[in-house]
C-alpha cells in the first residue's frame, strides 16, 4: 500500500489508492534507507540505538544530526505518527486533519502523552516554512512525504532533515522501514522495534483469536467516482485482511493495480466468501451504498444473500487508515475491524 503519507481528506485518499493499497504492510519490498553514520558500519549500529552524531544520506545530500534531538517537527501525517509512537509530541505538525476531525487512535497517544491537541500550521498552500522555523526544532522528520522534492532546500536551512535516501521511496518503502529510519536519526532505535513488535503481536493475537477467518476468500472494493474498484487484486501486498487469516479470491489475479474496474454489468466478479466495501466519497461516488445494494445484481449475489458482506466504514477514518497504515494504526484498526469481519464470516 502507499505510505502513511501527508493524510488528504480520506476520498482523496483512497482515490490515490486506486493505484497502490499497501493496508497494514504497504507497498514494496525493503529497501536500503541510506541511513549511516561518520564512522564505520560498527558505529553505525550504535548510532542508531543513541550514540551521536548520526550521518544520514537522503536523495537530496547528506543529513548530520549532531546531539540527540528534543524539538522535532513532522511535515505529514504518517511523520507525526512516527513521532507518536516513538513518545515523542512534536512541537509543530501540518494541520491535515482541518483542526478539529483528529483520528481517533492518534488522540488516544496525544492524550497517553499528556497533551489535549497538537500545534499545527494550514497546510492549504504546502509546508509553511516560516512556521516550522519559528518553533527552533532540533529536527526535522519528512519520511512520508511526497513534496520532498520541493520542501528539502527550504527546510535543510531549519534543522536536519529526516527523509528517504532515494526519491522512488516516497511511495515505495513500508511503515515499518520509516519508523526505523526516523528511529536512527532519534536515537529511539530500541522503542521503534518494540512499535513495531507490539502491532505484530496485535495482529497475530487477532488471528488466533478468530480461527474462523482462516482460509476465507475476500473481496475488497471502493466506490470511487469513475468506477467499482477491485481493490484486493493479486500482487496487491498482503495487508492486514490477510494477517487476519483471509486470502485473495482466486479471480484476484485477473486484476491489477492498472486494471481494477469492475462494472455494473460484472458485479458477479465481486463473488468470494466474504465482501467487504467501502464509499468514501458518499453521494459523490459512481453510486451511493443504498444504489449499489439496492441493485438486482449485486443482490443476487451468493456473499449478499448469505449475509457475508459488510461495509468498512469510511467517516470514523478506518477506511483511510487500512489504505494508508502508519505507525500508531494497527491496534486501533484491528479493534474496529475484526468485529466487522466476524460478523461478516458469520453471515450475520
């Protein structure tokens, strides 16, 4: 799936998606974060669990940060999650949410942190510069970004820029590899790995909690304004629909990420164990939820009438945070989906 980048209004979100849905791991495989340090690759080990100075090579040069950092700003939202998870509130984020509509699991870690809100600045026009400076952070963490290429040379002058050591990544390397990236740089090696184990866990205590998920075949699909989207296609990555103990319909792989529209006339193709759907863009979308289930087609269908289709509702952000998963997500996605999947399998 794509990275946990600057948060968009969910629909704009999840019409992105329609290219790269990475759910819970995201999309592409590891990838090299250029991250060392000035001395050897011994150094670098230890440079990373909290020794300083710490060397990090980006796509656009060359990144020293010379004591550990207390000030950190974030230029995305999956970049304040980092912060988050790591313990750490930063001191001025972009305000992607419209000030007030705040993912519900990110103001459970802003509350555990002892804070009722973030400072923010509008991000309506991009990076506010200005205001990032005026908030002197020690750092400065664009790992889920993709206006990289135009805010390095005007943040690099505020403070060390965290960022990804090659331009192709800003898509491509997955939650995990971010959080590890910004960790180094931190000195919060050791906390990111424990992150990253506990959402593990998470899951795999998910799963073993619902043996009936084992096997089943989903379908996946958004409503998007030009078409039914085929979300769950074949060499879609794994996310968390599968780390749940589902698997891909065989008919997945007559879909990819550059071919994923299902007509009206072919919604037989949406057919598995169990149908999950999503309307991010409500009335505006190709056709409402009470028009596509009202359909004679779509109600013929053998997962419809036996009850094993279920909405993934997208106003609570749950949709936005399986397609754009980010370091603080997975417990709270997993406790809000796996209720929705039983009852699904259930045919309830």
């Amino acid at each position: 799936m794509s990275p946990s980048v600057r948060r968009r209004p969910l629909a704009a979100a999840l019409l992105a998606s329609t290219t790269c849905l990475g759910l819970l791991t995201a999309c592409g495989g590891s990838a090299d974060t250029g991250t060392g340090s000035s001395g050897s690759s011994g150094s670098q080990a230890s440079a990373g669990g909290g020794s300083f100075p710490v060397a990090l090579t980006n796509a656009w040069g060359r990144t020293e940060v010379k004591e550990k950092p207390v000030r950190v700003a974030t230029v995305s939202d999956g970049d304040t999650a980092i912060a988050l998870a790591l313990g750490l509130v930063p001191v001025i984020t972009p305000d992607v949410e419209d000030g007030d509509l705040v993912a519900e699991y990110k103001q459970r870690a802003i509350t555990k942190l002892g804070e009722k809100r973030l400072r923010t600045y509008d991000d309506t026009d991009g990076t506010d510069y200005e205001a990032i400076a005026a908030e002197e952070p020690d750092v400065i963490l664009g790992v889920n970004t993709w206006d990289m290429d135009t805010d390095y040379a005007k943040l690099s002058p505020i403070a060390p820029v965290v960022t990804f050591a090659d331009k192709k990544q800003s898509d491509t390397l997955t939650w995990q590899e971010r959080l590890r990236t910004a960790a180094k740089a931190l000195g919060l090696t050791e906390k990111a790995d424990a992150v990253i184990a506990a959402n593990e866990k998470t899951l795999k205590d998910a799963a073993a909690a619902h043996p009936e998920f084992e096997g089943k075949t989903y379908t996946y699909s958004v409503v998007h304004p030009e078409q039914i989207t085929y979300m769950s296609y074949a060499d879609q990555d794994p996310g968390v629909f599968e780390q749940l103990g589902l698997v891909k319909h065989p008919r997945s792989k007559d879909y990819s990420a550059n071919k994923n529209g299902v007509s009206l006339e072919n919604l037989d193709e949406l057919e598995s164990d169990v149908l999950l759907m999503t309307y991010p863009f409500g009335d505006e979308g190709l056709l409402s939820a009470s028009e596509l289930e009202t359909n004679k087609l779509f109600r013929s269908l053998d997962v419809v009438k036996g009850k094993h289709f279920a909405v993934v509702p997208s106003e609570n952000t749950l949709a936005s945070a399986i397609a754009y998963p980010d370091a603080l997500s997975a417990p709270w996605v997993v406790e809000n989906l796996t209720p929705i999947l039983a009852k699904a399998v259930a045919g309830r």
